[in-house]
C-alpha cells in the first residue's frame, strides 16, 4: 500500500457515493477539512483504498473483483504493527466474515485499548433522525435541573484534556469548528459538565458528538445539550446526524431518546497499537 497525496484524494468521492452508511469522517478527509491520510494498493483505478481520519477513525475500501482478501488483511496487520490505534469500518461488508476468520477476532469485545492485544469486531450503528419524534420527546422531556445552565460552546471548550473526546480531535482549530456548527455544552458552578458539538459537518448535515465529563454522569445534562444542538440545526435547516457504537448502551440510548431510529449496523473493528 501507498500513500495517497492530498491532491488526489478527490478521486475517491464517486466510491464514497456507493457505501451504503455514515461516511461524513472519511469525506472530511477526502475534502481536506482535516489532515488526515490515504493508502491506496495503487495510484491510478485502486483497489483498495484506507481512508484515516486523525481522530481514529478510518474506512476500509474494497472492489468487489479484488483477487486475494489475504493482502488487505495483510496490510491491516502491518498497520497494526506500526503502533498506531485505529477504529475500522469496512465498504463492502462481505469483508468482514473474511476478516474475521484471517484475524482471528476476539468474539468477545468488552475490552479496548492497550489492555486489548487482540482485534476485535463491535457494531457501528447509524441513525435517522425523525423531527416529529424529537419534538414529541422534547414536550415531555424534564427541564433543566436547578443550578445547571445551558449555553453554546465557545472557543475555550474547543480543547478540554480531561474527557475522551472533544472538538479538538475533529477540527482544525477552534475558529473552524464554530464557523462550521459549533456546539452546546451545560454548567454547573461554572463548570462545563457535558458537551454536545459538531463532530462532521458536509452540505446539510452536521454530525453530533456527546461527552460528559466524568463525575456528571448520569444526570442527563448532555441530553440538555444534544436537544439544543439539536434545536440549532432544524433552526439552521440542517439534518442532525448520529451515529455509535451499539455496545455504547448510553450513547444508543441516548439517540433513542432524542428521535433518531437505527437504520443500519456494520462491522467495526478495533485495531489496538501492536497488535
């Protein structure tokens, strides 16, 4: 495999309009709204193609007329070994069932990180969002607790060390990511306690990501949050968009809530540093 450069990373987008799931991290690569990187197994028509996304997060492509399934995998694994951690969907996901018998993968992923030596396979779950069902829930939804209050995001939220994610691992800098949706985030005494933000943002969609900060969990303020970025977005004449892992039960059950139905489920693999 071979690095792909920039200026040719267009050439991939007619591919991107055949994957039948949630691609807006890979496009944001492709259209060069983050850093992020291609491989392809050849410069010209490739075959295989492995779009990352700084964040993590990457996308396996496939030609359905590629002759040995045991190169891709091959070139999974040297990834691996070259110490990187990456999160994988597979286009088309007939590959999965190949990948799983070539990697061995752990059939029971619980665990993830350093501690995970071994790949193993989750869900990706994609969501439709139904406004009449969100707004049906925001009528019933409990208000907000005393002592919390809501706001937008501004651009000291852009980077917060102390939660797993945050807008800094999908955007250049803070000035980009409010231009492109922002995001909403709940107080208490000051302090941020959860954040609800544009991850992915392409034409009229805008992708969501929630992160509560730890000790506030389970206090439903990134629902607070979610509605109102939410809210911004039908406002805005945007379509809300979200989409997780389905072993993530808050973040499913989060979606659930707020009107988005699970269309589609896909291969996600974990790929651990070292592998």
């Amino acid at each position: 495999m071979i690095e792909l450069a920039p200026d040719d990373f267009p050439s991939l987008l007619p591919w991107l309009e055949h994957v039948p799931f949630n691609t807006l991290f890979a496009r944001s690569v492709i259209e060069r709204a983050v850093e992020g990187q291609v491989r392809v197994d050849r410069r010209h028509a490739p075959a295989v193609a492995h779009i990352i996304h700084p964040y993590g997060m990457s996308l396996l492509l496939v030609q359905d007329d590629i002759d040995d399934p045991g190169d891709v995998a091959g070139y999974v694994a040297e990834h691996c070994r070259a110490g990187r951690e990456l999160w994988m969907q597979v286009h088309p996901q007939r590959l999965a069932f190949q990948l799983d018998r070539l990697f061995d993968v752990d059939p029971t992923p619980e665990a993830t990180g350093s501690d995970a030596p071994r790949v193993r396979r989750y869900t990706r779950t994609n969501f439709r969002f139904d406004a009449s069902r969100h707004l049906a829930a925001r009528r019933t939804a409990p208000p907000l607790p005393a002592g919390i209050e809501l706001r937008a995001m501004h651009a000291a939220e852009f980077a917060m060390p102390d939660v797993s994610v945050s807008p800094a691992r999908f955007w250049n800098d803070a000035g980009q990511f409010l231009a492109q949706g922002g995001g909403w985030c709940t107080l208490q005494d000051g302090e941020v306690t959860a954040i609800a933000f544009t991850s992915f943002r392409r034409d009229a969609q805008l992708e969501i990501g929630v992160e509560t900060r730890l000790r506030y969990r389970g206090h439903g303020h990134a629902r607070h949050a979610a509605c109102a970025l939410i809210d911004a977005c039908l406002a805005s004449g945007l379509e809300p968009v979200w989409s997780c892992r389905r072993e993530n039960v808050a973040s499913f059950r989060l979606a659930g809530s707020l009107g988005f139905d699970p269309v589609f489920d896909g291969a996600y693999y974990h790929l651990p540093a070292n592998a």
